[in-house]
C-alpha cells in the first residue's frame, strides 16, 4: 500500500480549514484519528504542518482479511 501522512499538534490531528464570511479561516482538528485528513503527498502535509506548528507522522496502512 502507499504511504499516507498526517498533521499532528499536541494529542490533535489536522481535519481540515473551517473559512468564514469575512474571508478568515482556521484550521479544524480532531482528536479522533479515523476523522483525520490522511494525504500521499509529504511535500504538502510538511506546508501545512509547518503553517500550524504541528509534526508530519507516517501512518502504516494494512489491509483487512
């Protein structure tokens, strides 16, 4: 299987931007690790882990029998 990567800060894992009628947004975390975003691209986890502070970590993915 591909390997996917995820944002993490503290106990929280990244979920997605939440934008706003005034043009703002913020970044949505979760504590939950299957309503995380998981993403192919460590390139763009890297941005983003570095715009929240938080660390890229590599996620083991294995199939079901």
């Amino acid at each position: 299987m591909k390997n996917v990567y995820i944002v993490r800060l503290g106990d929280l894992y990244y979920k997605g931007i939440d934008a706003s009628i005034t043009n703002d947004y913020r970044y949505v975390m979760t504590d939950n690790l299957n309503d995380a975003i998981l993403s192919e691209s460590f390139d763009d986890v890297k941005k983003l882990a570095e715009d929240i502070g938080g660390k890229v970590y590599k996620v083991n993915l294995e199939k079901a029998e």
